[in-house]
C-alpha cells in the first residue's frame, strides 16, 4: 500500500463549495490554517466562520463566507485571474485554480450565449467563489490528499431565480460541467437546487465520480444552509487506498489520444515536453496507418483526472487536431518506496516494488548511478551491478 491519501464525497443531498469545504473541516482541517493560505489573496472585507451544528440528525461543520461588501461590482474571469497570478499562493495550487475557475467561466459562456472575458460571477458571488475554490484546493493539499473521488450526484428540481431571470434547476451552468464529465446522477424530490455551479465545477475537475477502494481514517460532514426533510450534508470519507485481492494498488486515471498525421518530428518531442510539464503521467506516440493510406501516429497521454483539463488544452494548442479522445481508465499499481545503498562511490537511491508489502524488485536509479560514474571515471554497468549486489530485498 502506498502512502497516498484519497478523499470521497458523498453527495447524498447535492454538492455545493461551502459544503465541500465545510467537510474537509469538519474531517481535520484546521480554520486557521485556511484563513493562512487565503491571506496569501489579495481580498479583504469577509469573515469566515466555521460552527458545529445540526442537519437532520447529523452533526457537522456548517461553514460560511460573510461578506458585508456583497453589493460591490461582480469580477469577471481576467479580474480573478489576476488576483490568483498577483497571491503568494503555491504555483501548483494557483494554476489548479486558475483551471477550474477558467472551466467555470467557459460553461456560463456557453449556456448564455457570450465569452470567458464577459462573464461576470453574479448570483455565484465573486467572494463566496474566490474562497470555496480556492479554500477547498488548498484545503486538500493542507490533508495530504493525493485523489478526489464522489458519488452520483443528487440533484434538485423546479426552478431559481438568476440575473438571467427564472431558469431550471439544476442552473443550466451546472448541468454543462456536468455533462463535461458524463456525470452520474440521481433525481430528487427537493424542489430546489441541491448542485451548484461551484460545487458542479470542483467536483467535475478535480474528483473521478466513482467509489474507489479505500480504508477510512476520518469522517467529517459539511452542512448546507437550507432546510430539507432529510440531512442537508456532503460527507467526506478520508483515508488511504486499499490494494485489492491481487496485492496490487487500484486507481482512476484519464486516458487521452488523438491521431496526428501532419506533424513534424520536432513537433512531437516539442509536445511530450510541454505535456509532461502541464501534469500528464506519461506520453507515447504509436506508429498507425491512417485514411487515404497515410502513416501517421497515434499521441497517447496518461495523467490524473484533476490534470485532464490541462492537458487536453495542450494537446489542442501544441498539435494540429481537432479532437481529442478521453476517457477513464482504472490502473493496477504496485506498492513502492525508496531504499539508499552506499556503494565504494557514494549513496545510491532504489526503488524497490511490493506486492502485499512485500519487496518483490529493485531497480537502482539511474541518475545515481550515472552521476557516480562519472565522478568516478567507472562504467555505469559496474556501478549498477555494484548496487544490484548490495542491495536486500527485506
């Protein structure tokens, strides 16, 4: 098993951003810690409270965002995407960001008939939006959370009142994220919106939609505001991945591919490095035979679900397609950690595979090894070879 840490939400009664990060409080993460990362924005003016209560029946964190400037003018997407470029936020959490508010800005462009640059997060609250976002990626970095997986999503009924006027629920936003990742729903009863726009966007970019196997450590349950027949409440399930019966590990990644058959070698090594770069596990090109008896090959790229987005728009951006295929795929892994072995030329890192824990391969690695021969003045085999001697497979 490795050392990685997955999170599942259950969606029982819908999804929106203050109740998944109300979740993860209630599940361990410490409020101070979020005000700290949310500092590093430039916005001020708005309280965050986070208080126990109760929604039928069930105990949990009810979190809110007070913003006493909630009538100043609404921020569109260049706007925000400043303010996340001018924070000290890790830049791996501010790009996250800035991908998940850019995809929440292209379906609310869709669905009423305008550009990214013009929509204006009204109804959503530019505040409220800033802080469930952006307070919810970092609070899963802030729990060693390496995957985000989630239930069918519940979904209310009738309709809401928007800027835009009266619309169906779900909001016509929220049913486009959705739709982006063939989201598994569930019909209810509510009459009201239970999935909204923010949590439609983290759940779609960051979470494969699926019960994984996993061993639960923590437990914790996010309140929402309304009042239901039932618990208003995303529980969030934290705890380690659990191998299945054939000792190996199991997990969800995105599986992308497009056919490209004029485009230049060059080209090609050009992309594999910007796609490794934009979060992609691995990349391969495939010789194939394409139409009108062209040769051709095949881009095949493996990177986590959170990363797809990313990745996808760089395989449009760095190649010639005009598509790309997508979809998920469950990887079978085994367990792994890091050894050092002192060698006559100095340490040596391995990588030692397991299967049920147990050590079943070691491979030294190269840049190690390389690295000392070169100092040295040896051969890499005898390097290598050294390692492979010394190295115990307890």
């Amino acid at each position: 098993m490795g050392n990685d840490k997955i999170a599942f939400f259950d969606c029982f009664s819908g999804a929106s951003g203050d109740m998944l990060l109300g979740a993860l409080l209630d599940a361990g993460l410490d409020l101070e810690d979020l005000r700290t990362d949310l500092a590093r924005l430039p916005l001020s003016g708005y309280r965050l409270t986070a208080e126990r209560g109760v929604s039928g029946g069930l105990a949990g964190t009810r979190f809110t965002v007070i913003d006493p400037g909630s009538d100043r003018p609404a921020r569109n997407l260049p706007v925000i995407q400043d303010m996340i470029r001018a924070s000290s936020l890790p830049e791996e959490t501010g790009n996250r960001c800035l991908a998940i508010f850019a995809r929440l800005a292209e379906a609310e462009a869709q669905v009423h008939g305008t550009t990214i640059e013009q929509v204006h997060f009204h109804e959503l609250g530019a505040v409220d939006t800033l802080v469930d976002v952006i307070g919810f990626v970092s609070g899963l970095e802030r729990l060693g959370i390496d995957r985000v997986y989630a239930s069918p999503l519940t979904l209310g009924n009738g309709t809401i009142q928007t800027e835009h006027g009266r619309l169906p629920v779900p909001a016509p936003a929220t049913l486009k994220l959705l739709a982006s990742v063939n989201a598994p729903v569930v019909p209810s009863t509510a009459g009201t919106e239970l999935v909204t726009p923010t949590g439609a966007v983290l759940l779609a970019h960051l979470a494969t939609l699926a019960r994984p196997a996993m061993q639960i450590e923590q437990v914790g349950y996010g309140l929402g505001s309304k009042e239901l027949p039932w618990a208003n409440a995303v529980r969030v399930w934290l705890g380690p991945p659990l191998a299945p019966g054939g000792g190996a590990e199991g997990d969800v990644i995105t599986l992308l591919e497009c056919n490209l058959d004029d485009t230049t070698w060059e080209a090609l090594g050009y992309t594999m490095g910007s796609l490794l770069e934009a979060g992609a596990l691995d990349v391969w090109f495939t010789p194939i035979q394409m139409k009108k008896n062209r040769p051709g090959v095949m881009l095949s790229v493996q990177c986590r679900p959170q990363d797809s987005t990313a990745v996808e728009r760089t395989i449009l951006q760095e190649t010639t397609t005009l598509g790309v295929r997508v979809q998920q795929v469950r990887r079978a892994t085994a367990g792994r950690r890091v050894d050092e072995v002192a060698t006559p030329w100095g340490v040596v890192r391995t990588k030692v595979k397991l299967l049920d824990g147990k050590p079943v391969a070691v491979s030294p690695e190269y840049e190690d090894c390389a690295r000392l021969a070169l100092e040295a003045r040896v051969p890499l085999w005898q390097v290598m070879e050294t390692v492979n001697r010394l190295t115990s497979m307890e």
